[in-house]
C-alpha cells in the first residue's frame, strides 16, 4: 500500500511559510488555507490566476449560497493573506469588500440551570472541567490547556498560558472550585490519568489533554440531562459567568480583565443580558402622579 504523502504545491509551500514567519495560530493557518481552497475549487485553477473581476464574482457565489456573515469575513481574511503577502497583488481584492456581522445577544443561564447543568455532567472529570469553565469564565481551548502546575493554591489563582491572542494572564481560583479540583486531582491520579506536572484534564491517553470536541459533547449531553431548553455550548458558561458578575455588581472592567478581553466595549454587551439589574430599574411609568 503507498503511504506517501501528496507533495505540497510551491505556491501552497510559499504561503505556509509566510504564516509561519509571521507566527501565526495553527487555526488561523487552517482558516486560510480552507479559504484559498475555496476560492480554487470556485475558479477549477490554481487561484493565483484568480483576477479582481473573478474574486467579485467569487464573492457574490458565496453570498448567494448562503455562506453566513462570519464565514464570509473569515473567507476574505485567508484571500487577503494570500494576495497581500504571497502574491504581492493586494490590488485584485479591489471589488471584495467585507460585510457586517448583525450584534447578537448570548445565550446565558440562570444560576440554577448552571447548577443543573453541573451536576447532569457525565462523570468526574468532565463535571469538574465544566465547573472550571462557569467558575472562571475561561474559553474552553484554555480549560483543557491548564495544567496542574496552573493551579496555585496560595494566591488562588490559574495561570492561563498563552490564552486568545497568544496572552499569558491569570483567572481567578474560587475557594469552592479549589475544593473540587483537588478532588477531582485525588481522582485522577488514583487512576492514573493525571500524571506528575501532567494535563489537569487529560484525554484517553493520558499524555494529551482532553479535546474541545470532547468537552462541547459533555456539556451537550449534561444540558440535554438537565432538560435545559437553550442553545447551550461552553462558550454559554464563559457568557453566564460573565453576567452573572456584572449582577452581582462586579465592575465591569474587572470582568474585562478576567475574560481577557482586549477592548471594553467586547465586555460590555453582557450589560444588555444582566437582567437582574433591569429589575432593578424604576420606570418612570412607576413615579407618574395619580391621575
């Protein structure tokens, strides 16, 4: 049987070391290359060829396709990369222009389905990885990236290394979940499946961390147990941490911080879900004279 691998075009090789010396996340590598793949499978050529005209026309096939606003920007942000910097020919993305993204409000929990939802987690490990995920508001790529070595116990405290954006920062450690990673810990290494300076949630073997795939089906089956009648995703714990905070008054740019969000304004569309504080609110409907 040939086990060779396809050999890599000179223009394919050429992009991937642009990225690469750029330094850029496997993902956002993954991202342009699918764009530029697109673009090829469009044209039935090699898409260096591809003129202004043609990438217009490209654009409107994906719109008419039903390609969502999100995708299209991703799509035209990998073609970008690849005419600016690989072909030095950024003048045939003249007719492509970007498209706007409609502000959508996140799907968030009560704190009781939170709690639901915890205790409907499949097993130890999972329920203990999700209660970091609510506890901390960290994005589910960096739940499975902690390591034990992350938790410090004397200043309570998770290091976060190299979060979104290629960030290091730390999270907050909760008295609580401090309590149930350690038992989570005792656990884990009874059965072996944490080892010494190891993953803090290890995969089937222990040697890797536990994948995102395998956290999103955990909450998916725990929100389904918990007959929870919302799109929940982990990022819907990151959400519920976040204005859950906001309602207990937390200032807001402290909650930026804690999310590791770069700009405030990012962190501000959860004062739009905190509806807590919208009970709060007199109305002036309230204060009228009798009449």
């Amino acid at each position: 049987m040939d086990t060779t691998t396809p050999a890599v075009s000179p223009l394919r090789q050429r992009m991937l070391e642009d990225m690469r010396m750029r330094k850029l996340e496997t993902k956002t590598q993954q991202a342009y290359i699918r764009a530029v793949l697109k673009l090829s499978a469009y044209l039935k050529r090699s898409p260096d060829t591809a003129t202004a005209e043609e990438l217009r026309n490209f654009q409107l096939h994906l719109v008419d396709t039903g390609t969502s606003p999100i995708t299209l920007n991703a799509t035209l942000s990998g073609l970008k990369f690849f005419f600016d910097v690989t072909l030095d020919r950024g003048d045939r993305l003249a007719k492509m222009q970007s498209v706007h993204v409609p502000r959508t409000l996140p799907v968030v929990l009560s704190r009781e389905e939170v709690a639901r939802l915890l205790a409907a987690a499949p097993n130890l490990k999972h329920q203990t990885a999700l209660t970091v995920a609510y506890a901390t508001g960290l994005r589910a790529s960096e739940v499975i990236s902690l390591k034990v070595g992350d938790v410090d116990s004397q200043r309570m405290t998770l290091r976060v290394e190299q979060g979104k954006g290629s960030k290091d920062r730390y999270a907050m450690l909760p008295p609580l979940l401090l309590e149930r990673l350690r038992a989570w810990w005792r656990v884990g290494r009874a059965q072996g499946k944490i080892l010494p300076g190891g993953w803090l949630f290890p995969g089937l073997n222990p040697m890797d961390p536990l994948s995102t795939r395998q956290l999103n089906r955990a909450i998916h089956f725990a929100a389904d147990a918990a007959r929870i009648d919302k799109r929940v995703s982990m990022h819907t714990l990151r959400h519920s941490f976040a204005t859950h905070l906001l309602e207990q008054k937390v200032d807001i740019r402290l909650i930026q911080v804690l999310l590791g969000h770069k700009r405030l304004e990012t962190t501000t569309v959860y004062t739009h879900v905190a509806t807590d504080l919208l009970r709060e609110v007199i109305s002036p409907l309230e204060n009228l004279p009798p009449s």
